[in-house]
C-alpha cells in the first residue's frame, strides 16, 4: 500500500505572527518556518504504517513556493521516500486555499494511485481545516478526519476521531482520507545520518499548471488586521482580594 | 437571497446554543432554513422551528444520518443547496468535518470559523490563532461558511417555523460508525458556560485535575484543560481549549497552572474576565489576565474553593 502525505510550510509555531502596519497581511520575511505541526503528526502515522510493514512506500508531497523543498527534505529525513514538490507562488506570501490544493492533491493522487492520504487537520496559518475534507470530495473517497487513533485492515480503516463531545469510532473503506490530530502520535526527530541520507532521496519538482489546475483565490483577502488587545490587568496579594474583585466585577 | 444551516443535532437532539448563536450569527443575510439532519431528528427539528429568527424548518430523518458521517450528510447538504446562496453551520467538530466537503462538492471554497458577518460576501475570520483577523470576501457564487460560536450571541425563543421534509439524498456508503465514548455530565457545556475553569499540565495527575473539576463544580462552571493537561491523560479530549480545541468566551474564565501559549489563548481570550493562577509570575498567561494571582496552586485553589 503507498501512502501520501501532503505537508505544508508554514510559520514555526512558537512564532507569534505579526501583522503588518499596513494591513496588508501577516509578515513572513525573516520569519521562521517549519512542517505544519500536524504534517508532522500524518509523515509519523505513515512511516510508522510503513515499519509495521502496513504500507510499502510513503511519498510526500508540498504545494506553495519553491523553499518548501526544506519541508520535504525534513520528511524524507524522518523517513518518507520520495517527494513531489509543486510550485503554485512565487511569494512567501500567496498562500494556495484548500479547495486549489485539493484539486492539486487529487491530480497526484490520480497519478500516484495511494490506497490512503493521511493529511493534517489544519494548516496554523490559515486555520482553514477543510483540505482533507475538500480532497475526499473532489475523489469521491470516504473521510476520517480529527483522527486520534488509525488502525489498517485489509480493505477499510478503523479511526477513532476527537469530537466536540468525547471520542467517535468509525469504519471507513479505502482508499481513504485521514487527517490528523494532535494525540495521533508524538512525530520523531530526524537523526543526522537521515537527514544525510534525505538529500539524496528523490525530490521531483512540478508546478500547478503541469497539473492544469488554476489557483487564483476564490476568496480575496480585503484586509488584515490585529485583533482588539486586552487592557492590561492587575495582580492581586490574596485569595481573599481576588475573591472581592469577582464580586466587585460582578462574575462570582 | 437565503440561507440553508445546518443544525447541530446529535443523537437526535438539538445542540440548542450552538444552532441559535448560527442562527443569529446569519439572521442579517436572508431567510434562514434550519435543516436537522439525523437517524431521530423530528424533535429537533421542533425545537429548532421555536428558534426567533428561523424562517423554516426542514427534517431528514434517515438511519444513514444518525452518527453525522461526513459523506451522507455533505452529500443531503450539496443536493439541497441549489436555492440558498448560503450554506451555514455553527463550527463545531460535525461541521467541520462536513462543510468543506459540501463546500468541494458545490466547486466552491470553504469560509470557516467567521467571526464576523459583515455583507452577503465578506466576512472576518481569525487566522494564526487568533493572531490576525481578517476580512475575505468571497468571489463564489454560493458561500459555505462555518460560524464561530463563541462571536455571537444567542437567537432567542418563541418562533414558530413550519417544518417541512427534506429530500433525501443517497447515502454513499463510504464510512460506518462503529462506537462514541462520550462521557455524561451534570456541568454546563463548554462551549456556551458563562463560567469555565481551567487547568494545565502543573495538575501533575488526573486525581489532582479533581482540584478544579471542585472549584468549576462550586462555580458552576464548566471544566477546561490545556493540550498538555490532555495529552498527559489528566482531562479528556473534549475539554481541550484553544487553537485546535474549543473556542469559548465566557463571562469567567480562570486559568490555572497554564502557561499561556498562542494555542491556548486562542480559545479564551475573547472571555471577558480572565482569571490567572499561576506560580511563575512571568508566565505569559498574566499579560491577558485581569486578575492575577502568583503562587502555588495545590494551596491557592482548594482556599479559593472554599470561600466563593
Ligand atoms: C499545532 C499545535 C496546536 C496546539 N493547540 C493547543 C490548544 O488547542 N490548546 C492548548 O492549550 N494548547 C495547544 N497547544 C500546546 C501549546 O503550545 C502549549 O504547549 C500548551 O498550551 C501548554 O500547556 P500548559 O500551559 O498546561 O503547560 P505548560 O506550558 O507546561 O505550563 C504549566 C504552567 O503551570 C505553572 N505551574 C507549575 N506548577 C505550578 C503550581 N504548583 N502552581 C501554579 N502554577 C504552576 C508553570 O509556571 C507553567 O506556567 C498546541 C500546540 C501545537 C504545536
Ligand atoms: N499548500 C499545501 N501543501 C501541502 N499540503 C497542504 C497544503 N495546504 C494544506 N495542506 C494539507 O492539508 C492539511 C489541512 O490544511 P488546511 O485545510 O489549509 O487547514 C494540512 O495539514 C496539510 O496536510
């Protein structure tokens, strides 16, 4: 069975985004950048189907501007095999929405023939949450997403998914699509050997239009701008003073 | 111009708050047509019809929709969608899981998490964990949107929608449901609590995590936790607030033993009094409090217990 594992570059998640002056948007240059913490969550489940001899091969592939071969190769290191590049921007800027990516995805998967595509639940830039959704739809293929816990037998996928109300158990034939959360697993460090041994995997590049799909936004950004702050508060000496000003503000 | 949202309906009943904030959230938009979806969803329905502000009330009741599997319902959502220009639905886990495919099945994008409505077209949505607000407007012709809860406030009662059926759509039989564990509760719900309290990973154990499930219970408030205090089993998943759990702003929220990363402040800082108890007088968390308290939590919090 091959696996695919889209993986997005994204602002590092320690970094607090900031948004520029000019409302134009959230500033990337000079920012660090690193795997969506979730891509990282799906490359792990995929390497791990692969050591329990689950899967055969796990590619991994990336859509956005050229450095995000950095991601790849963070991929590679922990232990994907091969990696498709596609460049769809130029600027670190232009961020692809989910429903280009999916139909981007869904041309790879049309090459590619996965029996599973384990994606992240949501990329941290955007928070969209939608692209795993989108690719199940746009391939007719049945969904898992949030997923906590992922079993494989022969011809479906037993996912346990995290919900608003507890834990949801479901059965889903594959191929399917998976997306990640966050208790899926804890991701591995690539060792240094294997980021040697990355460089040298293979790493093909394509663009959207090789693909034919158009990635002009459907939804224009018309402003950014940093949300109201709160006003700064007090420290309080006790027990007893914190609970007079609960009363006081009328809370408690 | 008309809005079809889909009411959040589990195991046959109503998530009443939830549906009515979307309800509201939407109102400004067209007529809205609430649609409960479910294996029961009769009751649902009912109940949605006495939401103020609701213009009709369509039921799907059908085995395939009882557990919300994303493909049946995207697939009902997609087949009703020809004379609505918006499809809505209050963003809790179900929706997401369901929009962005109804949003793909329709070739169009996906607006989740809106916390602001301001035309038929524009709308604000927080990105980077609620670091940046932004403002998209949508050049598709119909818009799927999910509507961040905890932004609006509740449509009230006493509307009397007609409730009529929906048709049905086939089921394409891709996933099944096997089993939930879902854990009964007395508390308020934590999404629409006007009081939450929660804790952080210097709980050190789930028996210690008791400490605040006593102050929430006395309280009345509903229980939080950070990803760490989840990930390190001393709270369930579902109480998890922040970037990638839930959104909630409540009249109170008091954080306890949590640091204050981005993710969490995510969820929480749009309550309107943050409470901080935390040992580290540095920790992040007291930049967004109104009230801090420095010290040790194991003694602080059973005191504070015992004197509200
Ligand atoms: C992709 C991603 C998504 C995430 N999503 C979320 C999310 O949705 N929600 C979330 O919460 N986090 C989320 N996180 C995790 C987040 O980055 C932090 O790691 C997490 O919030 C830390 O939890 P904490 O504050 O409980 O633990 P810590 O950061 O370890 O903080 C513990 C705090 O307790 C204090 N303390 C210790 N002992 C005591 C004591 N005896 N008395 C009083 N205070 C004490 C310490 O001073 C410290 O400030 C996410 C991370 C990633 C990468
Ligand atoms: N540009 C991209 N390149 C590769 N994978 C992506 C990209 N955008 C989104 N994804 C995948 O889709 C998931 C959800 O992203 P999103 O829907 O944008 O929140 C991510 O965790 C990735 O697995």
């Amino acid at each position: 069975m091959k696996i695919l594992v889209p993986v997005k570059r994204v602002i590092d998640y320690n970094v607090k985004a900031r948004v520029r002056a000019d409302g134009s948007g959230v500033d990337l240059a000079n920012v660090k950048m690193s795997m969506n913490p979730f891509d990282e969550i799906a490359v792990e489940e995929a390497i791990r189907l692969k050591e329990k001899g689950a899967a055969d091969e796990v590619v991994v592939v990336s859509i956005g501007v050229k450095q995000a071969q950095e991601t790849l190769r963070t991929a590679l290191a922990m232990g994907a095999d091969r990696a498709i590049l596609v460049v769809a921007a130029e600027d670190v800027g232009t961020d692809i929405e989910p429903l280009a990516v999916a139909k981007i995805l869904k041309a790879v998967v049309d090459a590619e023939a996965p029996r599973l595509v384990i994606a992240g639940k949501q990329a941290i830039d955007n928070d969209m949450n939608a692209t795993g959704q989108m690719l199940a739809a746009l391939l007719g293929w049945g969904q898992a997403t949030f997923a906590s816990k992922l079993e494989i037998a022969d011809d479906s996928a037993k996912v346990t998914r995290e919900v608003d109300g507890g834990l949801q158990t479901i059965k889903v034939r594959l191929p399917a699509i998976v997306t990640a959360d966050l208790r899926l697993n804890e991701p591995r460090y690539a060792s240094l050997p294997n980021i040697m041994k990355a460089k040298k995997k293979p790493l093909e590049e394509k663009t959207a239009a090789d693909y034919g799909v158009d990635v002009s936004p459907r939804l224009e950004v018309v402003s950014t701008r940093e949300p109201e702050g709160r006003s700064a508060g007090i420290k309080v000496g006790s027990v007893d003073e914190l609970v007079s000003k609960l009363k006081e503000a009328g809370v408690i | 111009m008309a809005v079809l949202l889909l009411g959040e309906v589990t195991s046959g009943v109503l998530n009443r708050d939830a549906t009515a904030k979307a309800v509201a959230a939407v109102g400004a938009l067209g007529d809205v047509t609430v649609l409960c979806a479910g294996a029961h969803a009769r009751e649902a329905a009912a109940e949605a019809a006495t939401i103020q502000g609701v213009a009709k009330v369509l039921v799907a009741e059908a085995p395939a929709y009882g557990h919300r599997l994303a493909e049946p319902t995207a697939a009902l959502l997609a087949a009703l969608a020809g004379e609505y220009e918006h499809i809505a639905a209050p963003a809790t886990t179900d929706a997401k899981n369901v929009m962005p495919r109804v949003a793909a099945l329709l070739d169009v994008m996906v607006i989740p998490e809106v916390s602001k409505v301001i035309d038929a077209a524009t709308f604000e949505r927080p990105v980077y964990a609620g670091n940046a607000i932004q403002t998209v407007r949508s050049r598709d012709g119909k818009k799927v949107i999910t509507l961040r809860t905890a932004s609006f406030e509740a449509a009230g009662t006493g509307g009397a929608a007609p409730v009529g059926e929906a048709t049905l759509a086939d089921d394409p039989g891709l996933s099944s449901w096997l089993s939930d564990e879902v854990a009964a509760s007395d508390r308020p719900e934590l999404t629409s609590a006007k009081r939450v309290v929660s804790g952080g990973r210097a709980l050190g154990s789930k028996e210690q995590f008791a400490l605040i499930e006593a102050l929430a219970d006395k309280l009345g408030a509903a229980v939080g936790a950070s990803r760490a205090a989840v990930d390190s089993g001393y709270a369930p998943n579902d109480w998890q607030v922040g970037q990638t759990g839930k959104v909630v702003a409540p009249e109170l929220y008091v954080a306890v033993g949590i640091s204050g990363a981005i993710q969490h402040l995510a969820g929480m800082k749009d309550s309107k009094v943050i409470v901080a108890i935390n040992k580290d007088e540095e920790a992040p968390i007291f930049q967004i409090a109104d009230y801090g308290l420095v010290g040790d939590l194991f003694t602080v919090v059973p005191e504070l217990t015992g004197k509200v």
